[in-house]
C-alpha cells in the first residue's frame, strides 16, 4: 500500500492561498522538497492550480537563475502527475494523467484504489479543496506543512469545520535560516 502525504505553505495565520503574493522561498526548502521528492512516485495536484504549476515549472528548468531550481523542476518535471477533477484537463505537463472523479461521493474509493496500486508515496501538493477532501475523509498517512513567519489576514484556511478530530504526531521539525518552520505529522490511527 502507498503513503499519501499532504504537503502544503500556510502562513502563520494559517492562509494557503495565494503563496506567491506571500511565501518565502529559500535554497534550503527547495534542497528539504529535492529530498521528499527521492521517496515520491507521483504527485497529485487539483485542476484549478494543475495550469499554473505545469508552466511555472516546465520554463524554470531552463530559464531559472538558480541551478537548484532547475534541479528541482527537473525532479518535478520528471515525477509521474496525477490530476484529479470532474470535468476534461488539458494534460499539458509531461507524465501527467487525470483521475476523474464522478462525483465527490466516490472520492475515498477512487483514492483507495490509487492507495492500492505499486509505487512510492503520492505527494498531495495543490489545491484547497482538494487538500481539504483528503483532511475530511482521513486519507492521508502524513501531513507535512512548511509554515511561513508572515501573517497574511485575508485569504482562503486550509482547516474547515466540516474535518473531524485528528490525531496527529510530530515525527520531524525543522527552523529554516529564513524563520519559516517545516513540520512533519504522522497520523494516528483511530482505535
């Protein structure tokens, strides 16, 4: 069986959305996300953030500045992508699929199965709701959010009403030279 682990930015306070207008990025996240990405057979990404992603990362390896995040969007470039919605994706970044989900309904099944198949971990890295339906259903081995010393105020939370009680534990911190904190939860079982 495959682990599914939830990686995400979130402010201080807790906003996801829009991280360009707010996250700080630094050589040592991208060396921490290389790292993650060596145990990442594939990494699952909403429809709505799937375009921006593909063409951020499709001209970073070759027009980036930095030989690291070349590196980087070499690696992810690479990956196997899986992007899950309701309705047609144009699939324009290489080694990108779509699981289509008929209705949110059969979203545990569908990521069952995809749980099931042969591989590494499917690192979930986009989308709100997306981030948000695997929070609520309880389909994830482990949560890793890199946590940015800004307080943003306005924006969309990762955490809603609709998620039950979770009971996480830390398995790895660790303080960036920037201030921002990455934190990686294991979750516990319910008994």
């Amino acid at each position: 069986m495959r682990k599914i682990s939830l990686y995400l930015n979130m402010s201080l306070d807790g906003v996801i959305s829009d991280p360009d207008k707010w996250m700080s990025f630094s050589d040592e996240i991208l060396e921490e996300s290389l790292e993650a990405y060596d145990q990442s057979g594939a990494i699952l990404v909403g429809s709505k953030t799937y375009p921006f992603l593909a063409e951020y990362w499709q001209q970073a390896e070759q027009s980036s500045d930095s030989a690291l995040e070349r590196s980087f969007a070499k690696k992810i470039n690479d990956i196997r992508k899986i992007v899950i919605s309701q309705s047609p994706v144009e699939l324009t970044w290489k080694n990108s699929e779509q699981l289509t989900i008929t209705d949110w309904a059969s979203f545990p099944q569908e990521i069952e199965k995809l749980r099931q198949s042969d591989g590494k971990t499917i690192s979930v890295e986009s989308g709100l709701k997306t981030w948000q339906l695997f929070l609520e259903n309880a389909l994830f081995d482990e949560l890793r959010i890199v946590i940015h010393p800004v307080i943003v105020g306005q924006g969309d939370k990762l955490f809603s009403e609709d998620i039950s009680t979770l009971n996480l534990n830390l398995v790895n911190s660790k303080v960036h030279k920037n201030g921002v904190i990455s934190l990686t939860y294991q979750r516990i079982e319910a008994e």
